[in-house]
C-alpha cells in the first residue's frame, strides 16, 4: 500500500511524537490505522475524541441510539444543540470529531451490533475499542475479535467503579476466560439506571483504553497489560488482577477451544430493553429494510413529530417511538418488551 503519511503535516502531533515509545514511526504507524470504536456513549465518545486528537488514520463509529439530555453529564463529546438536533449519537459524534481533526476519515454507522453484522462492521480494522453497555455485545466482540485476531479492548464502568483488560488474540486471556460461564444473567447487574454513573469513572477508563490502544497501533504488543484493571474512584482504589494465567490454564471455550457460540447466533438473545434508558428496542426488518418516507406517510396511529433521513419520530399517547432506516424501532417510556412490540404494530400497521 502506498505510504502517503509523508506528505501529511505532523506538526500537531509534536508533542505526542516526542513521547519516546512514539516517535515520527509510531506516529506514522497511527496515521495508517483504521480503529472501530463500538458504541458512542460515554466510554466510546471519550475514547473517539481521543483518538482523532492522536490522528488514527480511519475510525469507524458504531452506534445504535441517539443523543438525550441526561447524556451530557458524561458524554463529553455531545452539547445541547446535538440533543436539539435529534441526530443518532454516532451521525453527531462523527460532525463533532471532523472539526477536532479533518485529517481523520470518519465513518458512522447508525445500528446495533449483531451476529450477522459484527464481521462486516470489523472490517479492514486493526482494533476494537469497547464503548458498549452490554456484556452481550462485549462476548460477541470476543468472538469475532478472536475469529479474525483482531485485538480489543473491552472495558465497562458502573458508579464510580470501572474495569478493563486488553484482549490480544494468541497472546493474551480473552474475555471468556475471565467469565467462563458467559455474561451473567439478564436484570443479576445493577445498570447506569438504578446505580448511577459519574463522569469521571468514564474519563479514567477511556483513557486506559485509549493509552492500551496507542500501544497496539503502534506495534507495542509486548507492553500490552496481561491484567485485569479494576478502579474505585470513590474509595481511591486501584487493582491489577494478572489473568495471564486464565489463559495458561488452557480450558477456554472461546480462545483455546475455538467455539463461537457469540458470533454464529448460538448464544445471546439482543436483549430489546436499553440500559438505563426506559426503552425497548423492537428489530422489525434486516439491514435497510426501511423506507422512511413510505413509513411516515402510513402511520395508522399516533402522530409524525419529526422527520430527517437518519430517523422517524412518532408520538402515541404516553410513548415515543423512534424509527431508523436500519429496520429498528426505539419505543421510549416502557421497558415491557411486548407492549412495545404491540404499540409498533399498532402505529405502522405491522
Ligand atoms: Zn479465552
């Protein structure tokens, strides 16, 4: 492939470059990588912005919702008029990015990652940043990240607790053998809606991530972390867990055995209701399946608020009801999976 980091002005990374582990080759070797940051909430809208400031070459943003108002105590990418103008989350994060660094390709993909779409999402990238909310989506990202040997790095945060590890397929424990058994049980966790969340727990841990991030792109794979970091921002507490010997032990379904349950749709169940959100996603079609004009012109109940071509908003008594051009529908205010099913077909007659 021909080099065209030569011709780039790299004046503005100078201070990054005169960080020893980078230098003008790490920072050439950034500008040729293509990163896919899955979800644009909290973690992957701090770890984005990041590494569009550190000038990854091409970054791929995945997200399935748009943007709230009580997204911004912590979503620190997103303002006021980015609620105002009801843009999906990875549509606005993607304007927000390109005037940070307009050298940075962009790319934004408006659904939710699945079994049938997480090998063409990961596509062409030489990493995967976690910004999801799930453990679902995080076993399905470790199978796919094995599959393809993709590094990733997943990483979550609850309260003012976070935790992280670095999966480096052959090198390092993947997620499975921190988990076993698999994520656990749907409504066992506590989620950002019952437990809060604090805006710096984000910061903390996006920006381990990010710093895991800069040293895989940068072909640093030897210190990479082999730990398990687990953070109590409110009680000062930081622990390292080494999980290298998870891996050693040699028994993992996933990374030892080659099972991938996640990835061809044995296991996982996309949960409908959204964490923390009083909303229940409702899958009606595959990939492109709707036309929204056509939608909005055969509403059968309730009332088209707003249109544009990335969503179809309708209100119905108490619910609002969000459609994207991906063949989903957020209906907000329920998390009562069939009442919302029943509510859908009720509005667009299906
Ligand atoms: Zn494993």
């Amino acid at each position: 492939m021909p080099d065209n980091t030569d011709s780039l002005d790299l004046r503005r990374y100078d201070r990054q470059m005169k960080y020893g582990p980078i230098g003008v080759e790490g920072q050439k070797r950034l500008l040729r990588s293509r990163v896919l940051v899955c979800g644009a909430g909290a973690l992957g809208s701090v770890s984005a912005e990041m590494l569009v400031r550190a000038g990854v070459g091409h970054l791929r943003i995945v997200d399935r919702d748009f943007l709230e108002l009580n997204n911004l105590q912590r979503q620190s990418l997103y303002d006021e008029s980015d609620v105002a103008s009801g843009l999906p989350k990875a549509e606005a994060a993607v304007r927000k990015l390109h005037r940070i660094n307009s050298n940075v390709t962009l790319e934004p993909v408006v659904t939710d990652v699945q079994y049938r779409n997480v090998m063409s999402l990961m596509d062409g990238c030489d990493l995967v940043v976690d910004g999801t909310d799930n453990f679902e989506t995080r076993f399905l990202l470790n199978d796919a990240c094995l599959e393809s040997s993709v590094p990733w790095i997943f990483a979550g945060c609850l309260g003012a607790d976070g935790q992280t590890m670095t999966v480096v397929p052959g090198k390092t424990a993947c997620l499975q053998c921190l988990m076993p058994d698999g994520p656990p049980a749907a409504g066992s966790l506590p989620t950002c809606d019952n437990a809060g969340i604090l805006a710096s727990i984000i910061s903390v841990m996006a920006s381990i991530q990010f710093t895991e991030a800069i040293k895989i792109l940068c072909g640093h794979l030897d210190q990479v972390s082999r730990n398990l970091t687990v953070v109590d921002l409110w009680n000062h507490q930081f622990r390292t867990l080494d999980t290298s010997h998870l891996r050693e032990q040699g028994n993992c379904p996933a990374c030892v055995e080659g099972r991938r349950d996640w990835l061809h749709g044995k296991r996982g169940s996309q949960a409908a209701v959204l964490c923390g959100r009083n909303a229940v996603q409702v899958r009606l079609g595959d990939e492109g399946e709707f036309n929204l004009n056509k939608i909005a012109s055969q509403v059968t109940a309730g009332q088209v608020t707003s249109q544009s071509e990335f969503m179809l908003r309708v209100t119905y008594e108490d619910l609002r009801l969000t459609l994207f051009p991906d063949g989903r529908v957020i209906v907000t205010g329920t998390e009562d999976d069939r009442h919302a099913r029943s509510i859908v077909a009720r509005v667009i007659g299906q």
